[in-house]
C-alpha cells in the first residue's frame, strides 16, 4: 500500500464487485455441483461461466484495490484490517490442506492396517478380506482401479521439489531486494519466481500423463484418490501463487512499493513460501517416507 | 531417521508461522518476517539434501518404487 494519510477508515460507495462475486460463486457451485450429479452428458459450461465472472470480478476489485491504495485512501487501520484479512486466508487454507493430508495419515496409518489384521481388526481381516496385507501404498481390499505401479520419487516429483525450493531462493532474494528499494533486483527475481512456477507446473502434468501410463489414476482406491487431491489442488495454488507474482511483478515495475511499505509484496511472497512448505510435505509424507 | 525428517520439518513450519506472525505484528516495519523466510528456506534446502543423502545411503527407503498387487 502507498502513504497512509487519511484519518478516516475508507469505505468505498457503490461497490459493485462482491454482488459480481457472489453471482460468480453462485454459477461456478450451482454448475459443479450439476455436472457431478447429473447422469446424462451435462456440459461443464455453466461452471466455466462462472469461473470466467469470478476472474473478471478478482480483476476488477483487486484493481480497484490498488487504485485506491495508490491514491493513499488507506490509513493504518484499512492497512490492519489488510493484514487480519491474510491470516483469516492463510488459516482456511491451513485447514484446506489439513483435511487431504489427515485423510491419508488416517488412511495409511489407522484404516488400512486395521483392514490388514492389525491391532483390534483380527477377524476384520479374517473374516471380511482374508489374505489382505495392508502395506502401504494400496487401493485397498476392493483393489478398485487394478494393477497399477508408483511414480519414481528420484525422477519428476525430485526435479519439481528442486525448482520449487529454487523458487523460493529466488522470492527471498526479490523479497530482500524489496527492501532496499532495488527495483530492478526485484523485478528480476520475481520474474524468475514466475518462470520457475511455470516449469514446475509443466513437470507436475507430464507427472500426471506418467502416472496414467502405470495405471495410477483417480480410480486407483485411497491412494490414487489421496495422490490426485493432494498434488493437483497443490498445483492449483502454484498456478494462482505464480500469477499472483506475476502481478506483483508489474505492480513493481510501476514503482508501487516502499521499503516500509510493500504489504501486497510480503503478503504474496509469504503465501508462495507456504505452497512451497506444503509441497515439501508432500514430497516427504507421499512420496518417501 | 525418518523422525529427523518430521522434526525437522515441524521446524520449518515453525518458522513459517514466525514469519506470518512478524507480518501482521510488525505492519511492514519489522525485518523479522523477510529474516524467518529466510530461516525457512535455508532450512529446507538442508532437508532436501538431508533426504537426498539418506536415500542415497539406504537410511530412507521410499516406498515409491515397488509394484503394488492389485
């Protein structure tokens, strides 16, 4: 955000975009939800429809934002509230990611060997899937999905786990830079954030084509199901993180930021930091250990 | 072996959350949030080759490279 001058909160009049995001909302939920649920051939347009009056709304408002930032309309309590509205986001998205990495602890480390005969699930085993051995990584007793074989951890996942921690050098670099209000230093990092994204999310889906070649595919029972929500909402992020850089990108070279000032900077340097840290984890808790 | 990892994993975590805090606390002013950002990458690259070198000495089995019966 620029200078904080005004002594008063600002609040804007007639602010259109949140009924635009909640019409966009609407139509994005209302056409997911058909497509999932209807059996006939239900085209998935009425999803993109809204996905495309979400983009246009995000535009829009976080232009507005800006513009109203720029204008030093903003004073320290507008710049607080930026601030409690970050950790209200990072912590839906802490739960988000809890959720999927708690249904494959739980899975991999309580259901499936319960189901092979540990601990109290004896006669489960016995009686209901004799013969089920319960080693990690499986597609369960129902073997849904058939035969199917892991990904290397040495080849792509090794490759996306170096450019992204690369990625992260590079923001941390553009995020010291920042600081000392070198402008062309930071441009140069943030671009090479960008890039690096880009070449990770390349990988991520030649990663995807290999896995269907061995069979492992979203049909492949609790580890298929658990490897595609982790990996493909984690690149879901790296999408919106790298765009999120590359506006800031712009934003910096149009002289936005302040060494003191530079919270839209911080805000999406600390989220690329935390898509980073969950890919870490996923590369140790799914992939090695 | 596999506990190190956690643990020190747990510990980049940590700083994350040092850094997220140091952001809303400190309102731009602090040098804290770029400092534990840079605690958190330095720590991650150490695991990274940590992992590398335990799975290249045998410390670390990845279960990623055997066939499953289907």
């Amino acid at each position: 955000m620029s200078e904080v001058k005004a002594d008063q909160y600002f609040v804007p009049h007639q602010a259109r975009w949140p009924i635009v995001g909640s019409v966009g909302l609407t139509t994005t939920v209302v056409g997911a939800a058909q497509l999932l649920n209807s059996e006939t051939a239900m085209t998935p347009w009425m999803m993109y429809a809204g996905l495309l009056i979400m983009v246009i709304m995000m535009f829009g408002w976080f232009g507005e934002v800006i513009k109203e930032s720029e204008e030093g309309l903003y004073n320290t309590d507008v710049d607080t509230s930026f601030r409690m509205g970050m950790i209200w986001f990072i912590f839906s998205e802490v739960m988000f990611f809890a959720c999927f990495f708690g249904a494959l602890f739980y899975a991999r480390s309580l259901s499936v060997p319960w189901l092979g005969g540990e601990g109290t699930g004896l006669s489960t085993n016995t009686e209901l899937w004799n013969g089920y051995e319960g080693v990690w990584p499986t597609n369960g007793p129902g073997e849904l999905g058939g035969k199917f074989e892991i990904l290397d951890p040495f080849h792509l996942p090794l490759i996306n786990t170096m450019l992204l921690l690369t990625s992260s050098v590079t923001i941390t670099i553009a995020h010291h830079a920042v600081r000392v209000n070198n402008r062309m230093q930071t441009i140069i990092w943030l671009a090479a954030t960008v890039l690096l994204g880009a070449i990770f999310m390349y990988f991520q889906v030649a990663e995807y084509i290999e896995a269907y070649h061995l069979n492992l595919t979203l049909e492949s029972g609790i580890y298929g199901s658990t490897f595609f929500l982790l990996t493909g909402f984690h690149g879901m992020h790296v999408t919106l993180g790298a765009i999120m850089i590359a506006i800031i990108t712009i934003r910096v070279a149009k002289g936005h930021f302040k060494p003191e000032n530079h919270f839209g900077f911080e805000a999406v340097a600390w989220y690329w930091h935390f898509v980073d840290v969950v890919w870490l984890g996923l590369f140790i808790f799914v992939y090695i250990l | 072996m596999k506990y190190l990892i956690i643990v020190a994993f747990l510990f980049i975590l940590f700083s994350l959350g040092q850094a997220l805090f140091y952001m809303v606390k400190g309102k731009g002013k602090s040098q804290n949030t770029v400092r534990f950002l840079t605690v958190r990458i330095i720590a991650s690259v150490v695991l990274f080759i940590f992992i590398l070198l335990a799975m290249k000495m045998g410390w670390v089995v990845p279960h990623g490279t055997k066939m499953v019966p289907g």
